[in-house]
C-alpha cells in the first residue's frame, strides 16, 4: 500500500493516458474540508485523534495557542521526531521515501527528492518480500510538486512510479504482487494570486487579533484568537459564543474570503 500525499485525479489521467497504471481501477475520493494531509491520513487510516486539527492549534482547556509561529510550521515540516506525540498516523508507514529529515531538500529540489525516495523505497519493499504479506510506504513529493511545479511535473512523477512499479514486479516474478495507491486529497494547480495573512485579515475587518480568550476578554468587541496554518487556504479564529456570528459576518465580506463556516 502507497500512501501518496495529493495526488490531483487530472495527474492521473495524465498519466493513464500515456500508459501508466494502465491495468489498475481508478476511483476518484471525495475528501473532507479544509482537505489538509494530517487529519485526512488520521481519518483514512483510523489512527488515533491528533491533538488539535492542525500541528499548531488553540487549547481550550489551557486558553493558549500550541505550537504557535515558525516553531509549528517546522514542527510540520520535520513530524518524524515529534510524531509519537503528535502524528500517530506516521506509525501506519513502514518507509517514508527519502525520510523526513530531508523535508527541505523536497521543497527546495522535489524531483531529486523523490528520486531518490524512489530509489530507497523499492529496494524496502524487495526485503518484505517473504517476509510479510503487506507492506505499507509514505511518498510526499508528489504534492510538493503541485504546489511547485504543476500538473505535468506531477503527472511525470506518477509515470516514473508506475515504471518502476512495472520494473519491481519483473523482478520478482514468482510473487504475485498488488499495489494500491491510497492518497488523502487532491491538488488544484492553480496559482494563488495573493496569499492571506489571517492576523492582517482580522484587523481589516476590525476583528482585534488576541491570543487567548482571557486577553480577548479585556477588549472591546469584536475579537478573536486567531490560527493560522496556510496562507493559501484557510484559517481559524476562535472567540465567544455571543459574537461568534458578528465576527463571521466581518470576516465575510472580506475579498480574499470565498467561504465562512
């Protein structure tokens, strides 16, 4: 089983239409929203609940922000040293491509890493031949390569999974051998024009950005705490059921804003 982070369904059929995957039966998932890798594999995998929905994420037990700033995005970036505590879906993969460690060379060179992932995970598979009868591995690059480099580069490195796929079962041609590719979201290729800071966006719309409900309480309304994990997709703010639907309402009619929860 191939655990590969958002694959987009017009990649694959790419890729189909230029003989990858050619005997393998396609079906297209409806993911949940906000569509994010760690609660989607969390689900997927019925693994146990992460901590917060998000590495980074607002405690209401402790009225604080966890993991907040630079130190959750590279807490994102980097889970294998933190994943027993907080990515228990990691457990689910016996390999992880090129490893975690080299998250940066995947965002700074993805082709190379996923080379090189491929490189390290065929020869991981070869050794649970006989071993065991399921094999579980993780590749990420794929989804790094939509953000970055597009459809086409993605639907190259599907084609280059399936030859080596092809390759690894020629190899081995006294087992028989199934491969299930199982991927959490899709990938919309699209160029985001701006990138929307959920702090400056609250005070655009006269939301004071606080960062517990105790602070918030010593504001004037409206206020909130506000989480932010991408810029490119949603974000979170949390304040008190009595001007929950007000800073909604502001929050709305913003432009960078297409839809309110």
């Amino acid at each position: 089983f191939l655990g590969i982070d958002g694959v987009s369904r017009e990649a694959i059929d790419i890729a189909r239409a230029q003989g990858a995957f050619a005997d393998y039966s396609v079906a297209t998932m409806v993911p949940m929203y906000p569509a994010t890798s760690d609660a989607s594999w969390t689900r997927i995998l019925h693994a146990p609940q992460l901590n917060g929905y998000e590495y980074t994420y607002y405690d209401g037990a402790k009225d604080e922000v966890i993991n907040a700033g630079l130190g959750g995005l590279v807490g994102h970036a980097l889970p294998v040293a933190t994943f027993d505590a907080n990515f228990p879906y990691y457990r689910a993969f016996e390999s992880h491509g090129a490893g975690y460690f080299e998250s940066f060379e995947d965002y700074s060179d993805p082709l190379l890493a996923y080379t090189r992932g491929l490189e390290e995970l065929f020869p991981v598979l070869a050794g649970r031949l006989g071993a065991a009868d399921v094999a579980t591995a993780y590749i990420v690059e794929p989804d790094v390569a939509a953000h970055a480099l597009g459809r086409e580069s993605m639907a190259e490195m599907l084609i280059a999974l399936s030859d080596r796929i092809s390759q690894f079962r020629s190899n081995h041609p006294d087992v028989d051998i199934d491969f299930t590719l199982v991927s959490d979201h899709g990938s919309d290729h699209t160029s985001k024009p701006i990138e929307v800071d959920a702090v400056a966006l609250a005070r655009r719309v006269g939301v004071t950005p606080v960062q517990s409900m105790a602070e918030g309480a010593q504001h004037e309304e409206p206020w909130a705490v506000v989480i932010e994990h991408t810029q490119t997709t949603y974000g979170v703010m949390h304040t008190s059921d009595a001007q929950a639907e007000s800073v909604a309402a502001r929050v709305s009619l913003d432009d960078a804003v297409d839809l309110v929860v």
